[in-house]
C-alpha cells in the first residue's frame, strides 16, 4: 500500500540470481529465499520496489518470466546487473523505450524527488549516459541513484578485489562533484553495508540469496538469511535499514 503525504517509502530486493529452473545453490533454494522476502515486503507499506541487478543467475539462464508472475500487482523497477543482459531484460521487463546503446538507463519523478537507474551490467558506468538525466538546477539531495554495482570501493575484501565496477574511481570522482546525488543504492556486494565517500553515501542491500562476508579476501559465505533493505525519505533525511530473515 502506498504511504501518504511526502514521505517515500521504497523497499530494495537485490542479487535474486533466478534461474530458469528451481535450482538449490550453495546452501539454500534460490527461489524460496527470494519468495521468503518478497511475501514479507508485501505487507510492508511502501511505495515501490526496486529489484537493483542479478535478477538472473546468468546470462543464458534467467528467470524473469517466473519473476514477473510473482511480482504481479507490484510497483516496481528494475535495473540490470552483471549477470543479467540488458536486451533482455529490456524485452521482458517492457523497458525498450529506455534502453540506448544496449544500455538502460532511465529517470522517475515522484513526490518531489528524482530517481535515476542506472545501467551497471557491463561493468562499467557510462557517464555519459548518466549526466544528461541528472537535473543541475535541482537543490542538494534532490536526486536518487540506484545501480547495481558500488560507484566506489567498499572495504569488502572479496568483492573490492575481483569484482568492483571497472571506472570506480572515475565514478566516485562524478559522483563527488555532483550535489545533486548524495545517496546511492545499490546491490553486487552480497552484503549489507554503508559507506560515506566525501561527498555522498553509498548504501548496499543485501542478496537475496546469501550474504558474503566482508573481512576475508578468499569467497566465505556468511549466511543464507535472504535480506531487504527499507529507504524512508522525508524532506531531505533519508534512513536506510537493512534486514534479515531467520
């Protein structure tokens, strides 16, 4: 149910990784853990969802058909992650429109506020694509930016090391001369964390699926607890909390 008057309330489902069949990985059933967080949000008030990258588990094997049916009814928007492909999705999801240069990217305005999705799946941010929705003569904090992978190291070992966004510190360097965005949310880490660059905070959700831990460079699982993220805007404060199903 949508919440009334200025606030915004968004919920964040991230790294779903759906296969094409129900498949267990890694300890746990892909498609229960995501069923698991998705029927908890529902009776959660907000005002739309967003599923931030690797609704697939891979690029030859997604489920999005399965996801479409499950998210019936919902409000929501997607962005691709490195493990889905962009044509697709852009097929499946009824992006077309918004796809340039095999790339999604897009903008909402709702409720005063502007929110950006942006297309990561290759790796790489491409600014160029980015900054022409970006609104300059919009005040501080007026503009949201979803995407999958951090714009910027995290202090997450595994991840840092093998799979961070390819032109993160030309990103981190955009993103820190642009008042517009100050808060950026995204997926990719596996793990529920938060870091303040100089001048914005990159928020990561957890996966649905499982949760990588941050100290070790090596692969560890941490847990299996499919996770959610809840963002509450109100004016210019934006509180975000991550949380964990037993």
């Amino acid at each position: 149910m949508p919440l009334l008057g200025d606030r915004i309330r968004i919920i964040q489902l991230s790294d779903m990784h759906i296969s094409s069949d129900d498949i267990e990985r890694n300890g746990s059933n892909i498609r229960n853990n995501f069923i698991k967080a998705l029927n908890t949000v529902k009776k959660i008030g907000h005002d739309f969802i967003v599923l931030s990258g690797d609704l697939g588990h891979d690029l030859d094997d997604n489920g999005y058909d399965w996801l479409k049916n499950k998210l019936n009814g919902l409000k929501y928007y997607v962005i691709p992650g490195n493990h889905d492909v962009s044509e697709i999705m852009a097929d499946s999801f009824g992006l077309k429109d918004k796809i340039h240069s095999g790339k999604i990217f897009y903008k909402i305005r709702f409720k005063g506020k502007d929110f950006i999705f942006a297309d990561t799946s290759i790796e790489w941010l491409d600014i160029s694509m980015l900054d022409p929705l970006i609104n300059r003569k919009l005040k501080k904090n007026s503009t949201l930016l979803f995407m999958h992978h951090p714009p910027s190291l995290c202090n997450a070992k595994h991840m840092d090391t093998y799979y961070p966004l390819s032109n993160h510190i030309e990103a981190e360097k955009f993103l820190n001369g642009c008042d517009q965005i100050c808060h950026v949310f995204c997926g990719h880490y596996h793990t529920a964390h938060h870091i303040k660059k100089e001048n914005f905070t990159i928020h990561i959700a957890p996966s649905t699926w499982y949760q990588i831990g941050r100290k070790l460079k090596k692969f560890n699982i941490l847990h299996s607890r499919p996770g959610y993220t809840i963002i509450d805007i109100e004016d210019d404060k934006i509180h975000v909390k991550n949380h964990f199903l037993k």
